[in-house]
C-alpha cells in the first residue's frame, strides 16, 4: 500500500472551497474531488469558515477569513510591543539600580 502524496493548498483556496461547501451546498466528496485534500481536511476548513464567521479567532493556525487574518497579525503586533515593553522595564530598572551605585 503506497501513501497519499501530500499535497499543500494555499489559504486563498481553502478559503474558496469551504465557501462553496458553507454557501453553494457543495458536498464534501465534490470539494475532495475538486481540490485533492482528505475528507478530515475538507470537514476541517468547513468547521473552520463557520467558526470564523461566527467572530472566533482560530489559535495555532492560520485564519482564512481576512477578518480574521487582520485579527491574527494585530494580537502578533501587540505581544511583541508588550514584550518589548517588559523589556525595556528590566532595561530601565537595571540602569537606574546602577546609577545608585554610582553616587
């Protein structure tokens, strides 16, 4: 028995395909058939395009929404700021520390 090759389907397509499934009542063997993916994958964009248009954000994966992409790429945005807030707090509580020392 030889595996399946994988295959890599970009954001934009699955993003097509589970509106065809959400909005034109596509099947999930017409979409498996059209794109090449695995019932568990298409079954998974579908849970997800539903997901995300009810307002979730999905964590550890990629939106395919662009709501939901702008949401992922500002949550990033703002951890970095705060951690580069945390920091610069060390930074400037080290340097006060040791201009005490000095006087």
């Amino acid at each position: 028995m030889t595996r399946k090759q994988k295959i890599t389907i970009s954001p934009v397509k699955k993003l097509e395909y589970a509106k065809l499934m959400v909005e034109e009542n596509y099947t999930y063997k017409q979409i498996q058939t059209m794109s090449g993916a695995c019932s568990s994958a298409v079954a998974r964009w579908k849970r997800q395009y539903k997901l995300e248009l009810s307002g979730q954000t999905p964590e550890g994966i990629s939106a395919l929404t662009p709501d939901q992409q702008r949401i992922q790429s500002l949550e990033k945005q703002l951890k970095r700021a705060q951690r580069d807030n945390e920091i610069l707090k060390k930074a400037a509580a080290f340097f006060i520390r040791d201009n005490q020392n000095l006087n």
